[in-house]
C-alpha cells in the first residue's frame, strides 16, 4: 500500500512548522512503506512559509532550521521506496523536498517554476540540506542550479537534474513507478538505500553541527531575510 502525503496549504503550499511536522507524521505512519509526495493544486510547494520565518526571533529561528532539516533528512533517508509527484511550482524548500526523494516525476507545464533560488534570497542552505543536494544534483549542473540560482521550467529542470521526469499525468506515471519498486525486496531496498545514503551523522557530523547552524543565524537573521525578500520580488 502507497502512502500519499499530500501538501496542502497557504502561500502554495508553503513549508510552515505544520507542514513539516505534517511531513514527518506522515513517514512515521507509512513506517517503511512506499510514500507518494505531491501538492494541493497547481503547486508542489513554493518553499518555505516565509511569514513564519520573519516571525522568528533567533531561537525560533534556530528551531525552525533544525525543524527544516530532520524533515529533509528524515525523507532522504527513509528506507522505503519515495517519489515525488511535482504537479506545479517546486521552488527553493520545495524543491529541496522533492530533490529528497528517491524519483521526481514533473508536470509537463511550461508556466511550473522548479529551482533552487536560495542564493538568489540571500540564504544559506543548512549544512545536511547542502550535502543532500550535493548527493542528488549532477555534478556538471549543481554550480548553475546553486550558484545561478534559477528557476526553470520542467524541461529544463530535467535536463539539468532537479527532476527524473516529465511527464502529461505525473500522478498516474508516479503511481506506476511505485507500483515498480514496491515489487523490490523491501528489506534489501532499505538497506542498500542505507549504504547509499547513510545516516544523518553521516551527512553532517552531529559534533559540529550546533556550530554550523548558529553561523547560518547571520543569514537568516528576519530583517535580513526580509530586506533580501523585498529586493527580490522587487526585481
């Protein structure tokens, strides 16, 4: 049986602490069995619920960046079988989300924006988010996709490697493409997922990893963010 974790909510499905939590909740329910991931409506997820972030005040801020990661983590690293049916706008934290699952099968819909624009934002990515995408971006792509911080149409996003597919119905070509996997020993899937993957420790060390997130507080500091936002939509 598929588990469907469905993203849904304001701001095109934007990832608040609900959402995330929403996330998690949802990889611990299907407890290893194979999860499909897709938005509400025209939109996988347009990133993160920036009302929430300039909200925060540093401790917050601290809580929803690790909040941030064990979500991101927590999917890369689930031992079942994932696919993410991106069925509209996929931009910065959302396509990080759809970049953290094991297929990405994209609407081909020439007005869906798919990219990681963080640079563009003036944010840092989290160190595990950083490693992920490192991991599952190709390495001839990742300074364009990173670094230029663009955001592409779901062509492009594929020639590129931000997604696998595209495709008229993603829902059903994802479905299909469960049903695939699911047939794979499901034991031995987790556990060479696991030796691909590793553990989040592995992703980060645990030991510097306080460290590394109280450096990023400079970047994400609110009226910062809000001041590179507002230049942004500017342009």
């Amino acid at each position: 049986m598929t588990e469907i974790i469905k993203l849904s909510g304001p701001g095109k499905n934007a990832l608040s602490s609900a959402m995330m939590r929403h996330v998690l909740e949802g990889l611990d329910k299907a407890a290893g069995a194979p999860v499909l991931v897709t938005g509400e409506g025209d939109a996988f997820s347009a990133g993160l619920d920036l009302k929430e972030v300039l909200s925060l005040d540093a401790g917050g801020m601290v809580a929803f960046l690790r909040l941030l990661e064990q979500c991101m983590t927590t999917l890369y690293l689930y031992p079942g079988p994932t696919i993410a049916v991106v069925n509209g706008h996929a931009i910065a934290g959302g396509s990080v989300l759809a970049a953290c699952c094991d297929v990405r099968i994209a609407i081909r819909k020439p007005t869906a924006k798919i990219g990681l624009n963080e640079t563009a934002l003036g944010l840092r990515f989290p160190p595990r988010i950083l490693s992920i995408l490192r991991r599952r971006l190709p390495p001839q792509h990742i300074d364009e996709v990173l670094l230029g911080a663009g955001l592409f149409d779901p062509e492009k996003a594929q020639r590129l490697g931000l997604v696998d597919e595209v495709a008229d119905d993603p829902y059903e070509v994802g479905l299909a493409r469960h049903a695939e996997l699911a047939k794979l020993p499901a034991a031995v899937y987790a556990q060479t997922k696991r030796d691909l993957r590793g553990t989040p420790d592995g992703l980060y060390p645990e030991a510097e990893h306080a460290r590394a997130i109280d450096e990023l507080l400079a970047f994400w500091d609110p009226a910062v963010v809000q001041s590179k936002i507002l230049a942004v939509l500017k342009r």
